[in-house]
C-alpha cells in the first residue's frame, strides 16, 4: 500500500464543499439522481476516504486495502464524486454518469468500477456483505477493516439486524457501520414510516459499540472513525445528518429525495455554495 496521507479535518471540509458542486453538477447535467441522500452522506464520506480508509486508487484491488461498502447505492453520485476526487478515476468523467456504456451506473457496479467493492442498490444488502468481509480478514488474519455506509430508512430491511447479531455475535471489531440518520425517505420521514428510536440504543443491546455523532462535522467524525476500539465489538456510528445539506431550498425537504434541479435552480444551488467557505 502508498503511504496516503490522512487529511486534517479543515482540509476534508474543504473537499467536501468542493464534492457538494460536482454533486449538483453531475445530477443536473444528466437529468437523474438522489440529490438529497448524496448531500447528507457527503461529509462522511469525505471524512472516510480523506482521513480514515486505507486504499491505493492506483491500485484498487490492493490486497491489503480497506474495504468499503456503500450500500445506500442510490446515493451514487456522492460515491463517484469522493472516488473522483480521490483519484480513482478523472473528475471529468462524473458528467457521463448513466450515459449509455458509461462507468457510472446509477448504483454503484463493481464489474464495471474499479474501487467498488460491491454492487449496490437493493436496499439491505451492504451490512450482511460487509459481515461476511470482516470475517473473512478474521480468518485470514489480515489487518484491513470494513466499513459500511447505510441509509437510516434502509434499516427497515430485516437483512440488517441479522447481520448485526451475527456480527456481534462473531465479535467483529474489524468492522464499522456508519448510519445516514437525515431521518427521511423517499416520500416520507422515517418517523412516519416504522418506529427507529433509540436507534442507537437498539444496536447498543445487539452488541455494538455505539456512538451518536454530527454528520457534517468533519472532525467529530474522524474522532469517532479512528477511536480506539473495545475489543471483540463491532462499532457503530448514528451519523445524524441533514437531508440536501448545503442546499437552502432543498435542505430538509422530502421531495428531493430524486428531485431534479433545473438549470435555473443549479445556478441558485452552486451560488450559495460559492458564497459559503
């Protein structure tokens, strides 16, 4: 593996602030997208691939790597975005998202992206495949941890809970779950759905351990990421975020959840994040 440099967290704001732009520019030009999901996961996934995740984009089947898992996969382009300013790919190539033989599917493809670990998409897929990846370092001995990002109204799916037992149960301490909680979904709040609260509290008893944290401060989020951690525990993260942060007129609201801007909306969008550092 390259000795990558982990990021202070000033610099990470930075390159988030700078993925919001691309986000709203990537959607915009192709018509499609999860423009509220990819706004609240931004930071945390900046967070991670700019100080926390060990990798090689050089590189991206690195034996020795970090394995990640963005099992929200309709938030793709907030993981093409982070990939891109990572250096996997050129940042060019995010306008060709869902253009006919483009790499950029509209989930994530792992056949076709060099950096995906799995595919993604189908909601309640990415913890057990990240259960079944701690495992296996766990029996190879290795040292790479895994980490997984999933949507709050995803934990719906029962999938979830089972590998939460499991994973507890396997003392997985190789292992992180960072949870989207902007409390919406599509078409609705969470809350108005199926009960979640305690949620952290309901991992706390599976066996995790279980930690709240702002999910737009960057440096609380490393603080949690690169803790040390409780042996023989898994650990999970409820990452309370806001859905279309950054956005006034989409901030918080459920209708852009795979709203579209127009042009005159994306004019207003990269305006104000112009104007905010």
């Amino acid at each position: 593996m390259v000795d990558r440099k982990s990021l202070p967290p000033v610099e990470v704001a930075r390159h988030c602030h700078s993925m919001r732009k691309l986000i709203i520019q990537t959607i915009g030009t192709a018509g499609m997208g999860h423009i509220g999901g990819d706004l609240s996961v931004t930071d945390i996934l900046g967070s991670l691939y700019f100080h926390v995740l060990q990798y090689d984009p050089e590189q991206p089947h690195h034996p020795e790597r970090d394995r990640f898992i963005m099992s929200k996969g309709h938030c793709a382009v907030a993981l093409y975005t982070v990939m891109a300013s990572a250096g996997y790919f050129p940042v060019d190539e995010l306008s060709t998202f869902i253009q006919p033989r483009s790499r950029l599917n509209g989930h994530p493809c792992n056949v076709k992206l060099p950096g995906v670990e799995t595919s993604t998409g189908p909601l309640g897929h990415g913890l057990p495949v990240g259960v079944g990846a701690a495992i296996g370092a766990k029996l190879q001995q290795k040292s790479w941890q895994v980490f997984v990002v999933v949507g709050d109204g995803e934990l719906q799916e029962g999938s979830n809970w089972e590998a939460a037992m499991t994973a507890a149960y396997k003392q997985l301490d190789n292992l992180t779950l960072i949870i989207d909680r902007n409390r919406m979904q599509q078409g609705d709040h969470t809350q108005d759905v199926t009960s979640m609260e305690p949620l952290a509290d309901r991992f706390t008893a599976f066996g995790w351990e279980t930690h709240e944290v702002d999910g737009h401060d960057h440096a609380a989020l490393i603080n949690a990421l690169t803790a040390p951690r409780t042996p023989g525990m898994p650990r999970c993260l409820v990452a309370h975020t806001i859905k279309g942060n950054g956005i006034s007129f989409i901030r918080d609201r459920v209708e852009w959840h795979h709203k579209v801007p127009t042009p005159e909306q994306i004019e207003q969008a990269l305006a104000e994040l112009e104007s905010t550092p």
